[in-house]
C-alpha cells in the first residue's frame, strides 16, 4: 500500500519516508511489510472500520515507536551535520558569552554616560 497523495505532505515534512532496498518506499524505521500494514492499520483506524484488536493494538504500537526513534535519529544527524559547518562551529564558539553579561553590559553603558554628563 503506497502512501497517499493527501498524506505525502504530511510525512515528508516530519521525516517519515524512507526507501527499502529494493527501492520501494517506506515508513523510516520500518520493512516494506510493516509499512504496508501500518498504513492499512491507519486507514481503517482513520475510517472508523473496525475496532483494532489487543495484537493489532501491540503491534502497531511497536512498530509506531520504532517508527518515531529512526525520526528522531534522521533530525539529531540533520541537526548535527548544520552545527558541524564551519559556520556552524564558529557561531556555536562564539556562544560563550553569558546572556546576563550582554544585559549588564548596556546598564554599565548607560550609568558611565549618565556619570559622564553629570561632570
């Protein structure tokens, strides 16, 4: 069972496809087989067609939470390549300096000038 039109949009936003391969596409995280039944799980549940029962239940709560760890992997590797750039390391260096300080900063700033006209 292919993804959907009307649901490509969503998956692929939240790194949900994969290829197999043989080159079919999948779940991430998933075979082509458990794609396949995820996704008729998910329309019947979608439809209202039928209780799911304890096992379909089991499995598809194992296979959703394989599912949404090989996601998280895909975002962590995607965030860690951006911060691994050279502009990435050099912005991430430059990160040192403490918030409160840069705040504090502009309050000595304004007391010297203040100081200043006062002389």
């Amino acid at each position: 069972m292919p993804v959907k039109d009307a649901d490509r949009a969503e998956f692929e936003t939240f790194s949900d496809l994969g290829f197999d391969g043989k080159g079919r596409e999948i779940l991430v995280g998933l075979s082509y087989e458990e794609t396949e039944w995820y996704l008729e799980v998910l329309e019947r549940d979608r439809a209202g067609r039928g209780l799911l029962t304890k096992e379909e239940s089991l499995r598809r709560s194992t296979l959703d939470d394989r599912h949404s760890a090989a996601r998280l992997k895909i975002v962590e590797q995607a965030n860690q390549a951006r911060f691994n750039t050279v502009w990435g390391k050099i912005w991430w260096k430059a990160q040192k300096i403490h918030p409160g300080a840069v705040a504090r900063a502009g309050v000595d700033a304004k007391q010297a000038s203040a100081k200043q006209e006062a002389l």
